[in-house]
C-alpha cells in the first residue's frame, strides 16, 4: 500500500477532496479537527507528556442531548470525544481512541445497527501524525465500518487520513464470529 499524503488543514482544496472522498462536509471537518485538538488539551499525561485527543463524529439520526460540547451548535451531528488517560502502572492507561469510543457507544439511545459513526479524529503534539496504536485499531474495527475515515492531525496543521480498512487489513471482527448458541459439535473428522 503506498504511503497516505501528508495534507494541510489549511488548505481548501486538500480538505475539500477529503471531504468529497469520505463524504464529510466542510463544516464537519472542521468541529473534528477543533475537537479532537480541544480534547487533547485534557490529555491526563504526566507521565509520558504525549498528549492525544479523538473527536468521534456521531451517525445525523442519533438522539441528540443537550449538552453543548458534545452537540454541534449548528444543529450538526454530536461530536464525542475522548483524551489518553495514563496511570503510574503503565499498562493500566488508556488512549484517547478508546476513551472517546467508550464514551459514544455508552451513550443513551447509541446502538451499533444505527450505523457505527462518520469519521474518527486524532490529534497529538508531534509531526508527522501518529496513527492509534494496535490495540486502538483492533477497538475501532469493533464499532466502526471499515470504510470509516480516521483523521491524523499533527502539531503542524497537517494531517492523514486513511479508512479502518487501510489501518487494519485483513482484519478480526466480530462478523467472523460464528452467531451465538450452542457450539456447532457435528464436525467432519
């Protein structure tokens, strides 16, 4: 797979041809870009200092509550985010990815048949863009459809975006999960 481009947030062509590829507005964009940055400045981080922030833009048809740094001002689809959590036990942190996915699918009335969510951003204080980690991809394959942007901003204004399908090929998901019941014991020998 070649190499994702390095774009400019700045730039109206570049975030225009995103937008058409990914079937963003422009204005969608933007509330991802502005809250995954606003939610890395939550980042708890004393250990590593590597601040991440997620900004997971929520399916037009979910049920909306009033609280206003979640719903979009505009009317727009809910935004949920999420900062990394670290704990003096490393293993025991948890990324930003994960924390703005838990927060969205624990919401009221979130449910996975509703369509998963539009896009995914990232961002963090380095150049270029980190991608989430392993165990981040294997945790969005599990709410999110394959074909679903991830957005990668850096501390530059840059950023990549790339599908769930580009971040995680050949995947397992819970469709290769056989459905649930009784194990199937009648098998050829």
């Amino acid at each position: 797979m070649p190499s994702p481009m390095l774009r400019s947030a700045s730039s109206n062509a570049a975030v225009s041809s995103t937008c058409k590829t990914h079937n963003l507005t422009l204005r969608e964009f933007e509330r991802l870009h502005e809250s995954a940055v606003a939610a890395k400045d939550t980042a708890y981080c004393p250990y590593s200092k590597f601040r991440v922030g997620a900004a997971l833009l929520c399916p037009d048809n979910e049920d909306e509550d009033d609280d206003e740094d979640e719903d979009g001002e505009d009317g727009g689809a809910a935004i949920v985010t999420g900062a990394n959590v670290e704990n003096a036990s490393y293993p025991v942190g948890t990324c930003a990815e994960r924390v703005a996915l838990g927060n969205a699918v624990t919401r009221p009335g979130w449910s996975k048949e509703a369509g998963g969510f539009k896009a995914l951003a990232v961002a963090t204080d380095i150049s270029p863009p980190a991608s989430p980690c392993g165990m981040c991809r294997q945790f969005i394959r599990e709410f999110c459809s394959m074909k679903m942007p991830v957005i990668m901003f850096d501390k530059k204004n840059q950023y990549l975006v790339l599908t769930v399908e580009q971040l995680l090929p050949s995947s397992f998901g819970p469709d290769d999960l056989p459905s649930p019941g009784p194990p199937d014991v009648t098998r050829d020998l």
